[in-house]
C-alpha cells in the first residue's frame, strides 16, 4: 500500500506505479503505445473516483498528505515575497506565514497559515494552529496594508486555532474576535482563499473578505467531522456522517452564499498536479485584486458589510 | 412484597405533598439547601457560598432592567434549519424540545428598556436553550439588537452565556461571529458603548467574537470564560491545567477583562459607568 495515496486512490496509486515502472525502461519508443494506454486507463480511472466522492473523502482530499501546504506556492503564485515577522509584543507565530509580496506586479500583503510537511516542519509550524500572536501578527501586517492602500491576499489551512493553556492565557477569543471586527472594516480589499482545511474561528479570523475562495476539494467547516462526531455521536469514527451533515464542502458553501469562488483543482486534486493548480490560483487571485481594485473605500466596504450582514437563514 | 415495600410508596408520596415543587433547591456548588424566595432574592446567588447560580435570559433581564422594561426586541426572529441537520435526533426536533423547555424561540433575549431611568438595550443568553449556541437567528436579533441601540441612540449590555458557535448550521453558524463582530463596529462609529457581561459559561465562538469586543469587559465572580474547553486543552497539552484555569478571576489576572463584579452589584455598577462614559 502507497502511504501517499488515501484509501479510494490505491486503484489509481496501483496504474501509476505500473506507469513509473515503465518510465524506467530505457528504450521508451517500444512502449509507447502501452503508456499511452495505462495513462488513459489511470485518467479514466480517476474521473471515475472523483466523479463521485463523499464529503468525508473530499474532507481527507483537503487534508491529503500530498497537498500543497502555503509556503509551497509562493514560489508560483507571487512574483517576490518577503516574509515580515511578529506581533511586536510577544512572539513570532510560525503557524502564520506573513509579508510583502507582488502578483503580477501588483503589491499586496500576504498572510498563511502553514501546517508543515515533515515531522519537524510540522512542529515548527505548530501543525498550522495559530495562537493568539499569531492572529495579532497577521492584524498587524492588515494595518499596514490598511496604510499603504495595497490589497490583502490570506491563504487558509489550519484545523483550528491552538487550544493550548499559553494560547488562552494570552486572549485566543480576544486576538481573534478582533481580527473579525477590524477585518470587516479594513480600508483596503481583502481575497482570502481556503486551500485546504478551513477549521472554523481559527479559519476565520483570516477569511472576512471581499472575496473568499475555496479550492475544489478543500472543506471549510464550524467543527471537524471528528470533533462533531464525538459531540453529537459520542464517536469520533462517525466522521464520515458528520461530513455529510456539516455541508462543509465548496459546491455546498457556495450555494448558501458562504464563500464566492470555488476554484477548480487538477484531475486527482492539486497533489496530482501541483504546478497547474499553483498556475490556476494565481490566475484566480490575479483576477479578483484586478476587479476589487476598481473599488473605492466606501465601494468595497458597503459590498463587503452587506454580504457580510446577510449571512443566517432565519424566519421573522 | 415485603411489608416495607407495601408501605413505602405512600410514604414517599406523602412526603412529597408537603413540598412543594421549586420551593426548596440546592446549591450545586456547595450542596446547602436552599429556600427559593431567599435565594430569588438574593439573585440566585448561594448565600452560604457566593456560588452565581445559571440564569435564565428572563429572570436576567427582570433583575437587570428597571420594572416594566417589557419590549422585546426581534422577537419573532427563530431558526430555519438551513441544512436539513439531523444526527440522532433532528435539528428542528431538538429546537422544538428546547423552545418547550425554555419558553424562549431561541437562545437570546433581547429587550429595549430602561436601567434606572437610562434607555439601554439588553441582551441576555437563556443558556438551556442548545447551550446557548449562536446559530442565524441568535446572530440576526444581535445584529437587530445593534440595530436598535442606533435608532434610539443607546448603549448595549450584553449577558453571554454560550457553549459556542451552533453545530448544527454548520458555517453560517460560523459566520455569524463576522455578522455580530462587524456590528459593532457601527455602534462604535456612533459612540454608543457595548459592554460585554461575562457570565458561566462563555465560551467558542460567542467568546471569539462580539462577547470579547466589548469597551467594557466585566465578568461575574467564577464564571467559565475561553476559547476552548478545559478538556479539549488538556488533552491537547497532555499536562494539568493551572488552578483557576478559565474562571473570570484567572482572566482578571491574565488582562483579558475590566473587572469582576457580584451579581447584586451589576446594575448599579453598569449604570454608574455608563453615566460616566456616554454624554448626557
């Protein structure tokens, strides 16, 4: 079994390890027409899989080992970057990656989380869990922004904010109440998009924008299917119902009105194809800094302000 | 059936004729008895251990407004079950359970009223009702709440009591701490004050958004206050939480809020600052 394939793509892990074994035969133009063969046999194979995943595998879709994490298309998606650290009051939080930057030659402020691929790297990154400093330096970098009149560009991938003893002795609720509150004001636009794993406040406190977007397969929730599982299940293995329950992927959220873009991922997901859906993102963002730009102030915060105020379904 | 089983049905009922039902109650801190009408008057407080009892959004917003503050504020506004949630009950099954229960269409209370002769707006968390969770409907009639207070040019004082965001309408459950959070920017555009009470427990996404907004932020004496749970941050940690972990006096301590105050002191407290911070 191929650890870096999940449990529904082995049929597909197994053809592309046929494929990469006949990568290494020396003389390829015998076997070109067998390649050709396999590889339109695994494509098929894989529209066949994606064409019907349940919520819980789009939900491990979102969290796939494979996946590009947020420092992975930096490279890609901005022309430069240079990364600004701390709160400038307490630490530097390595779960959020934040600096300035350029898309297609226009400036913005960029602000990740990042989770870490490697055992060390996930440490180090603290698995993409923000603490409070975190959340203040990310509020920090908005100001700035704020003040320099250049667009905000957040990348979203965290299970949630830290619930560690350190975190809520430092005002976790306040650092990130206040980004909600200042970010559905700050005098500049904002697109956030979720490429991964959107884990509720925590997610939140770097998606209140002019323009959310959400990757294909990323899921974007107010609770894991796990911890809503154990909650409502009293277990944790019930995840997979819960998914389907939380409406927490992007064709659901976009149809309630919760987020604005989805954009369109690889055959197989971004893992299968990390450069196109690098290329893809940066065409997604290009695009909307190029129209929310045209904004003025009160423009862009009167849209924001009135999407903001009709999110609920409610009878009165 | 022994002779003492034959007779000891109608000993115990007999017992229970002569109490009344809700006359007496315990203290579910310290266990005293505890007779009703005391403790009605005392604020639901323990006498014998200072104990703040849980409320219901009714009995706190009697006690903190002036008598006659009787005008309920979107009142009509209740869920609509966006998702169609169902685990091992339905969602519109358990809100109807809890409407039962609570007497209340969701979990806050809003009412436009006096506090000693000042026009305020309050709001109140009837926390029985789903654990005080903010669904659509807790985050519209905050937003109407606001609403209010601009149209009448009055403060806002808010009672939280909130295990969170609401599961069972998944994101728009979420987004209504950006709905309530971005509200109040628009009352303190007009300078009108929010003051956030604090009250057992407050926690999740209520605490992550407009409960922690507040100029003022003022917690009753013990009350549960953070982002996540006690158990969900040990088991993460793997280590003992310090005492006092997420009480209101570990956040006085920690610079999360103004101050502690008895709940008898409330609301000569609230309006005494109020006096001092809005213009006459």
């Amino acid at each position: 079994m191929n650890l870096d394939f999940l449990d529904f793509e082995q049929p597909i892990a197994e053809l592309e390890g046929k494929i990469q074994a006949l990568c290494n035969i020396k003389d390829q133009a015998d076997i070109a027409d067998e390649m050709q063969a396999l590889k339109d046999k695994s494509d098929a194979l894989t529209k066949k899989i994606f064409s019907s995943l349940s919520d819980w595998q789009i939900s491990q879709l979102a969290r796939h080992p494979q996946r590009l994490y947020t420092l992975d298309y930096l490279d890609t998606v901005f022309d430069e970057f240079t990364e600004l650290h701390g709160d400038r009051a307490f630490s530097d939080d390595k779960a959020i990656i934040g600096g300035l930057a350029r898309i297609e030659g226009m400036p913005v402020m960029f602000i990740g989380q990042q989770k870490g691929r490697t055992t060390e790297e996930k440490l180090h990154h603290n698995f993409g869990m923000p603490r409070p400093e975190g959340y203040r330096k990310a509020l920090r970098l908005m100001r700035m922004a704020e003040k320099f009149e250049i667009p905000v560009v957040t990348f979203v991938d965290t299970p949630g904010a830290y619930p560690g003893i350190g975190a809520e002795e430092r005002g976790q609720s306040e650092a990130i109440a206040r980004n909600l509150y200042e970010m559905s004001v700050l005098k500049t636009p904002i697109v956030s998009v979720v490429i991964g794993e959107g884990g509720s406040g925590g997610a939140l406190a770097l998606a209140v924008a002019d323009r959310v977007m959400m990757f294909e397969y990323s899921i974007y929730s107010v609770i894991s299917p796990e911890g809503c599982a154990s909650i409502l299940y009293k277990d944790a293995t019930k995840a997979n119902i819960a998914a389907e329950q939380l409406k927490l992927t992007s064709p659901n959220l976009k149809k309630f009105g919760l987020i604005d873009v989805i954009i369109e991922e690889p055959l197989g997901g971004i893992h299968r194809d990390p450069e196109a859906a690098k290329k893809t993102l940066r065409s997604a963002i290009v695009k909307e800094l190029k129209t929310l730009n045209n904004l003025t102030h009160n423009q862009l915060l009167k849209a924001r302000g009135d999407k903001i105020l009709g999110f609920g379904e409610f009878k009165s | 059936m022994s002779w003492l089983e034959k007779i000891l049905p109608t000993i115990t009922s007999a017992v229970k004729k002569n109490i009344p039902e809700g006359l007496w109650s315990k203290c579910p801190s310290c266990d005293a008895t505890l007779y009703e009408e005391e403790l009605k008057n005392k604020f639901y407080v323990c006498p014998s251990c200072d104990h703040h009892m849980r409320i219901n959004a009714q009995t706190r917003l009697e006690m903190f407004l002036d008598e006659g503050s009787l005008v309920e504020v979107a009142e009509n506004v209740e869920t609509e079950d966006p998702l169609k949630f169902k685990d091992q009950k339905k969602y519109k099954d358990r809100i109807s359970a809890a409407q039962k229960a609570t007497n209340q269409k969701e979990a806050i209370v809003v009412r436009q009223g006096t506090l000693k002769g000042m026009n305020v707006v309050a709001a109140a968390f009837e926390f029985k009702f789903q654990g005080g969770s903010m669904g659509s409907a807790v985050g519209e009639r905050f937003v109407q709440a606001v609403n209010k207070c601009l149209s009448i040019g009055a403060p806002l004082i808010c009672f939280s009591a909130s295990g969170g965001a609401r599961m069972q309408e998944g994101l728009i459950s979420l987004m209504q701490m950006a709905k309530t959070s971005y509200a109040l920017n628009k009352l303190s555009d007009q300078q009108l004050p929010f003051i956030s009470v604090l009250t057992d427990p407050t926690m999740g996404g209520v605490s992550a958004s407009f409960a922690m907004l507040g100029d003022l932020h003022i917690a009753e004496p013990n009350a549960l206050i953070g982002f996540a749970g006690p158990r969900v941050v040990e088991q993460t940690v793997r280590e003992e939480l310090p005492e006092g972990f997420q009480r209101s006096e570990f956040l006085l301590e920690k610079g999360a809020i103004d101050m502690i105050v008895h709940r008898a002191e409330l609301r000569d407290k609230i309006h005494n600052l109020l006096t001092i911070i809005t213009k006459s």
